[in-house]
C-alpha cells in the first residue's frame, strides 16, 4: 500500500515544472511584445524580477524556451563583451510582427504547450495547417493560415 502511494505520486512531480515552463513561455512572449528585441540574458534579467515567476530557468533552458516558441524569432546577432573582456555573440530574439500585429493575437497564436487549461478547451485543429490553435473570429482557418497561406 505504501508502495504504490510513493509510486503515484513519483508520476505526478513533472506536471510541476510543465506548468512552470508554460507560465515562463507566456510571460516571454509578453515580455518581448512590451519590451522589443533582446537577447537571453536580457530576458532572464527581467524574468527575475516578474513576480509570477518564481524561478528563472538556466541559459541552456531559456535558450530552449525561446527557440522552440514558434511566436519567436532571431532577429540578428547582438555582440557582448564577457566578464574576462572577451567579446562574444548573442541572438537576440523578438516576436514575429508579421504574424502577430495585436496585443490580442498573442492568444491566438499561441502553441499547446504554453496554453492555459481555458484555452486548451476552446482550441480546435485548423483544417488548413493542423496546428491546435483558439480559432478567431469568423472560424477556421487560423491567424497563421489567415496571415501566411490564404493572400490577402
């Protein structure tokens, strides 16, 4: 009997930390809109000082988090100088304006993976593209169909 509580709960201490890396994808993306191209450690900066996040993930992990947001793209390459006086290069990151123009498109483009529960419910599958997406106004297809694949 106490084996198997140890044991269902061992299975549940990953939703922790997927919900905390959800949270982090969407306070990024926030950030990036009100604040403009930056690089990681910029974000990371500002991260710590959001009070939603309680800990701000390693380089390696918000490297992940912003390369892998379809929301956000490298922008270029910002030169920094290290602490032993070296110069290196970092990518600076910023949100696809041609893709997202609005404050409201943030939500609508949004992947699974930094969906609220709310927004899990009411995301439907674009015919056009398959991406699981909340839909805008007027259906299917998706921002992304809408914006990219149907012209204008």
């Amino acid at each position: 009997m106490i084996v198997s509580d140890r044991l269902k709960y061992q299975n549940q201490a990953p939703l922790s930390m997927s919900a905390n890396n959800r949270r982090i994808r969407r306070v990024i993306v926030d950030i990036l809109w009100d604040y403009g191209p930056m690089t990681k450690q910029q974000v990371a900066d500002i991260l710590q000082d959001h009070r939603g996040i309680r800990q701000v993930p390693s380089p390696q992990s918000l490297s992940a988090l912003l390369s892998k947001n379809p929301q956000v793209i490298c922008l270029g390459i910002e030169r920094v100088e290290t602490a032993g006086g070296g110069k290196a290069r970092h990518m600076k990151f910023g949100i696809d304006r041609n893709l997202i123009r609005h404050k409201d498109d943030i939500m609508l483009t949004r992947p699974v993976n930094a969906m609220t529960p709310t927004q899990r419910r009411e995301a439907v599958k674009c015919l056009g593209c398959g991406r699981t997406r909340v839909m805008p106004e007027g259906g299917p297809p998706c921002l992304h169909c809408r914006r990219y694949i149907t012209p204008p």
